[in-house]
C-alpha cells in the first residue's frame, strides 16, 4: 500500500486541561501518514485520482487552530475522521505532539491509526 506523508506541520491552537493552557495558543505538531494507492494518479500524471497532500494539510491545519480540544487524544481522532473523509484514503496514523508540555522532553503526544470502518 502506497502512502501520502506530512511531516511535522507546525499549527498554533489551543490544546490542554489547564486554565493557563487554554489563554493563548500553543504549538501543535502534526504528522499523517494516509495509506492510499496512488498507481492510477501516477499512471495519468492527476492528483484528482489521490489524496491531495496541500488540501489534506490545509484542512489539518485550519482544525487544530480552531478546535480547542482538552487533549491530544481527542485532536488526534479529529484529525483521523479528517483524513478518512478523501474517499482514496485507506487507512490514517496520526501523530499529534505539544512541544515543551512536560518538562525535560521535547515533546509529548499520541499516535493513533484508524481506518475508515472505525469511524
């Protein structure tokens, strides 16, 4: 199975459980990798046969400024749902991190991976 990827797409939003984390935005960041079977796209040089990556991380992007989810978790699944809305993705894992959550790490998050019949 073929793959789309987009790594580390940086979005600013507010995302935690406490009241400090919820007055101003806070970096997200986003990684998705959406299996789909990108033969026909190649074999007619169209992206309307695939997954569109630039509309995909747009959509990514405008969500998790948006959203103001408690958790990662939760943004997370969001964002799967999302992916799993082109009809030629397949499958979605989706990685969601906040960096400098936790002290002396670089970031903390979840990954999670859904297909279309979880939703």
């Amino acid at each position: 199975m073929d793959k789309i990827i987009i790594k580390d797409l940086v979005a600013r939003g507010i995302i935690g459980l406490n009241d400090w984390e919820r007055d101003k935005p806070q970096e997200i960041v986003i990684n998705l990798t959406v299996f789909t079977d990108i033969r026909q796209a190649a074999r007619e040089d169209d992206i309307a046969t695939s997954v569109n990556y630039r509309t995909l991380a747009k959509k990514a992007l405008a969500h998790a400024e948006t959203a103001e989810r408690l958790t990662v978790e939760a943004l997370a699944e969001d964002l799967a749902r999302l992916c799993l809305e082109d009809p030629h993705a397949l499958k979605a894992i989706v990685r969601v991190e906040k960096p400098g959550a936790v002290r002396f790490a670089g970031s903390v998050g979840v990954e999670i991976e859904r297909t279309p019949a979880d939703f």
